[in-house]
C-alpha cells in the first residue's frame, strides 16, 4: 500500500485557497460594475404587470447586495465577498459530510 507524501496532502487544501482567491478577486473588480437595473425576471415582471404579486424572501443575508453601514461600491464589495464566504462554508460542509459517508454509501 502506497502513503501519500505530506506535500500531496496539503495540495488539494491550496486548490481551496486558491478558487477561494479567484472568487474573491472576480467580486472585487467585478461587483462596481454591476447594474443597477433590475434583473431579467423582476423586468418580466414589472413588463408583464406581476411585479405587484412579489412576496418578500423568507430570510435575507445580505439584502439588496448591501451592507448597511456601508455604502456605493465598497457596499457591493463587501456583501459579495460574504456570499463568498457563505458559499464556501456551505460546500465544505457539504463535501466533509460526504467524505465522512464514504464511496457507496447513500
């Protein structure tokens, strides 16, 4: 039976880092540029009429992709990289949990 190296081991954790990098680097120069037109259903909805039927969401993390206390870009920036966050967590603990079932199981 082979072993892995301690260097293998390390390497899928900075595959981590790096996608985590990446993805905060694409909020950071991206998020000033989005628009604030709404988006493709919410225009269906005002152009058809139903915007008026919309029902508020269950729970809000950072609602309208702001902070409070902050504001403009640096708002957009800032709630971007919790959805980063957020998302990250949520998969790692997806992933852990299907690591800890095992290959066949479920």
């Amino acid at each position: 039976m082979q072993t892995e190296s301690p260097r293998a081991r390390r390497l899928p954790r900075r595959w981590w880092l790096v996608g985590l990098a990446i993805a905060a680097l694409v909020v950071i120069v991206l998020a000033p540029l989005a628009s604030g037109d709404p988006d493709g259903l919410s225009r269906v909805a005002e152009d058809l009429g139903f915007i008026s039927r919309e029902q508020a969401a269950p729970f809000e993390i950072v609602p309208g992709y702001e902070v409070p206390f902050l504001s403009g870009s640096t708002s957009t920036i800032v709630a971007g990289l919790i959805g980063v966050v957020v998302v990250f967590v949520v998969l790692t603990a997806i992933g852990r949990l299907l690591a800890r079932r095992g290959p066949g199981e479920g």
